[in-house]
C-alpha cells in the first residue's frame, strides 16, 4: 500500500463515529424511498368489498348482543321461578302451622261422615281422621263419634248430629246434641267455644251437653260450670246438676239433673277407648267415675293403696266404662259397690 493510501485509510478510520452511522442512515433511507417509488401507490378495496365487511362485521355484533339478552332473559325467568317455588314453600309451611289440624276422629259407631270446607261432598269418617277450620261431620240416625281436641278435650256428638269448625277454637252445633269432657288435667280448655242458637257456650274444666231442641237450645252441666253469651237477653251461668232451656227469644228456664242420670247414658257409649295396659288401677276408676258421673270412693285406706300400686294389662277396647268395670275389677283383688250415687271401691278381704 502506498504511503498515500495508507494516509486516506488512516483517515477514514479515524472519522468520528456519529458522522459515519449518519452517512449509512442516509443509504437506508435513500433505498426505501426508491423502492416506494417503484411499488407506487396502495390499491383501495372497493365499495362492494367495504359494504360485505360492514354488513359482516354488524351482524357479528347483532348476534352478540342477541346472545346477551337470551342469557339475560334466561336469568331472569330461572331467578323467577326460584322466587316463585320459594314463595310457595313459605305460604304451605305457614299453612300448615296455622292450620295442622282441629281435631280427630276417635271413635266412630253408625254413620258418620265429613265434609272438607262448604264445597266438597260428605264422605264417610275414618278412626284418626284430621279435621282442619272449615270442615263439617255428621252422624245419622244410628250414628255416634268422639273427637279428640287439642289439649285433651274430648267432644262427643250424638245421633242426627251436625257441627262445623269454625277454627281451633270454636266449633258451631248446627243440629242434634254434643257433650264436652274437657278431661281431667289442666290444660286451657276453656278457650274452646260452643256455638249454639242461644248463643257461646264456654266452660271452666267440666263436663256438659248443648243439644238443639225445637225452638229452643238445652245445656246440661254434668261437671264444672259453664258460661253462656246469648245471642238475646243477659249472660247466664250453670254449675254441676243444672240445666238451662234457652228459648230462641232469649227467655230461660233453669232447671235439675243429677250427673248420675241415665240421660247421660248416650255420652258413655260414645266415649273414646281407654287403654288400660301399664296403667294403674286408680286412673281407670277415675276415668269410670267419670264416665258414669258417680264419684268413686275407697272403703278403707288399704284399698285406696292397693288401687294405687296394682297395675292393669290388657285392653277394654269395644265395651263401655260400666261393662269395662265389671270386666276389670275381677282381675285385681279389689270390688265395687254402686251406693247412693257412689261407686265404692274394697278389698276382697274387707268384711
């Protein structure tokens, strides 16, 4: 190499760096503007191909939000019916805690039948049957029934009988008679209400009858007392062994009956089985004493503890508390005797 080339490459190399990227800058350039003079200009779609996009592209976006609003709908119909079943649920759950039943058949002899509401038709009553608010029942001419209460009160309907529930409450006597027993415990019996022409019938733990004569209602008072609102005239009131005939005008006639009076007979035959088995002697002789209207009374303290620590098995299912008597007591070593309105209770032993 010659000193001169040696010099000029010297030179070159020795060029700030700045100046030579600029210079390559400048080359890059240069070659792109030509090459974009040869492409020429951009080809432009035309208004068919820019029509076809733009309907594609919207009825993308119709079929979206279509989509959306099915989905949207779709929610609001299943929040719907999830609202709706749980609406329903509530109204049957409270249903039936307002309404879980006035009463049940427990015993049924003759005809007897049952009316749901004040529109259905009247079919016969079966054992353990539930009536609700609004249900009828009525025996025939050979017809008896007993029907457990709440709290333990028994309500016995005699032949050619016709009641309704008004509600748990209240139960109105249309026709033919019924006989209260509000049993023997304390319970809140006397909330219950009687309905009758003459008027509410309520009671303080007793035992009684309302029949419907004629022109006129009839409340005999076997136990307790009762308390009558009348529909005309002032409140009356009537103990154990009094009667009242309520005429349709309002006047009252007082009257007598012994609760040992054979005109109770019908309320016995009636009555709900007792079950004796595992009981003790002394709560079948009430349950009897009760049942006849006698008072049951022990001859010496020796029988009273032999009633009290004897315990019964078996049944007395089909007879009534007078037959279940007579069927029981030979069992045990204790025997009765029916004296001045009493039954008196003895050891076999006593003289």
């Amino acid at each position: 190499m010659s000193a001169f080339d040696r010099e000029n490459s010297d030179a070159a190399s020795s060029a700030p760096l700045s100046s030579r990227a600029s210079g390559t800058r400048a080359d890059d350039e240069s070659g792109i503007a030509r090459v974009l003079r040869a492409a020429g200009g951009r080809a432009q779609p035309s208004d068919s191909m820019r029509n076809a996009v733009r309907e594609a592209v919207r009825a993308e976006w119709r079929a979206t939000i279509a989509k959306r609003r099915r989905r949207h709908v779709w929610l609001a119909a299943a929040a719907s019916v999830a609202v709706a079943a749980f609406a329903l649920w509530i109204s049957r759950s409270l249903l039936d805690t307002q309404d879980a039943g006035v009463a049940s058949v427990s015993r049924s002899v003759g005809v007897v039948e049952s009316r749901e509401g004040s529109w259905g038709g009247w079919h016969s009553a079966t054992t353990a049957q539930q009536l609700h608010s609004g249900d009828s029942l009525f025996t025939g001419a050979d017809g008896r029934a007993a029907l457990a209460l709440r709290d333990g009160v028994s309500l016995r309907l005699d032949h050619d009988t016709r009641i309704a529930f008004v509600d748990a409450g209240r139960v109105d006597v249309l026709a033919g008679a019924v006989y209260v027993n509000s049993g023997t415990t304390p319970n809140n019996s006397e909330h219950l209400q009687v309905g009758t022409p003459a008027g509410i019938i309520r009671h303080v733990g007793t035992q009684y009858e309302a029949r419907i004569l004629s022109g006129a209602t009839r409340i005999r008072v076997r136990e307790g007392r009762v308390d009558v609102i009348p529909t005309h005239g002032t409140a009356q009131s009537a103990r154990m062994g009094e009667q009242l005939i309520v005429a349709a005008s309002g006047g009252v006639e007082r009257g007598a009956i012994a609760p040992s009076d054979a005109e109770w007979s019908w309320t016995a035959s009636a009555a709900p089985p007792f079950d004796i088995d595992g009981r003790p002697v002394r709560e079948f002789l009430t349950w009897v004493g009760r049942e006849v209207g006698r008072e049951i009374v022990f001859a010496t303290p020796a029988s009273e503890a032999e009633a009290n620590r004897a315990v019964l098995s078996g049944s007395v299912s089909g007879l009534d508390p007078a037959e279940a008597l007579a069927a029981v007591l030979p069992t045990t070593s204790l025997h009765s005797i029916e004296r001045d309105g009493q039954i008196v209770i003895a050891l076999n032993t006593d003289p």
